[in-house]
C-alpha cells in the first residue's frame, strides 16, 4: 500500500465574509463600534467618526472614521487586515508603547463590521510617515 498523502488548504468564497459580517455584526451601531476598537488596538489617541448622507442609505451615504494610531503598511493591510484568523493578537498580548494596552479587539471579526454598514469599503492607510495609500 503507497502513503500518498496531500496537502489541502481551507479557502473562503467572499460570500463567507459577507455572511460574517452579516451575522456576527447585529447592528450597525456593533459594526462602528468594532471598527472603533480597531483604532484603540492601533494606539489611537484620537477617533474622529463623520456620518455623511446616513439618514437614507445611498450610494452618496458615507461613514468616515479616521485615527492618529500606529497606521498600517501595504504588507498589514495584506497580510493581516485581509487574512481570516491572523494570529497577531494572540502572539502579542498588549499593543505598542507608551500605551502598552491589552487589545479589545479580541475575535478578529472588527474588519467584517464594514459589511454590515456598507456596499464599497475604502481604506486609506499609512505608516510611519508615509504617503497615504488607498484600497477600495
């Protein structure tokens, strides 16, 4: 008998991030608040939350959240920000200093609160003192 053993790797159809963000997020105000969570976990000192055009939802409709955190690079936003079930937070217990505070953002499922208060997430993002960069 010949041991041919493969290797399978999990993938994940984009309707599974949807139903995610769908399910685990009850409401839109849950959804804002994960992603605020984000921005204490990133050593924000401040949050800046604008509702644009949210009383009847449209494709005019905006929420805009913006921080003075750690920022992220193109490399986070890859390979973190956009992989399920990263295991940063649970290698690194506390953020980085001067604050050193234990992360909030415990399940990973803060990046999947922008399903469930949006048709189009775009991120800008920086670190460092870098440029801006943007996804959409």
């Amino acid at each position: 008998m010949q041991n041919n053993i493969q290797t399978v790797n999990w993938q994940f159809d984009i309707s599974t991030f949807r139903l995610i963000g769908r399910e685990l997020i009850t409401d839109r105000i849950t959804a804002v608040f994960e992603l605020v969570k984000n921005c204490y976990d990133a050593n924000a000192e401040n949050v800046r939350i604008e509702f644009h055009n949210v009383g009847s939802i449209s494709e005019h409709s905006r929420i805009i959240i913006r921080d003075d955190g750690t920022g992220m690079s193109d490399d986070d936003i890859k390979n973190s920000w956009m992989v399920v079930g990263t295991s940063s937070k649970r290698k690194k217990l506390v953020s980085y200093p001067p604050y050193n505070r234990t992360y909030i953002g415990e399940k990973g499922i803060g990046r999947f609160a922008v399903e469930k208060i949006g048709f189009k997430t775009s991120i800008a993002y920086k670190k460092n003192g870098s440029e801006y960069q943007k996804y959409s």
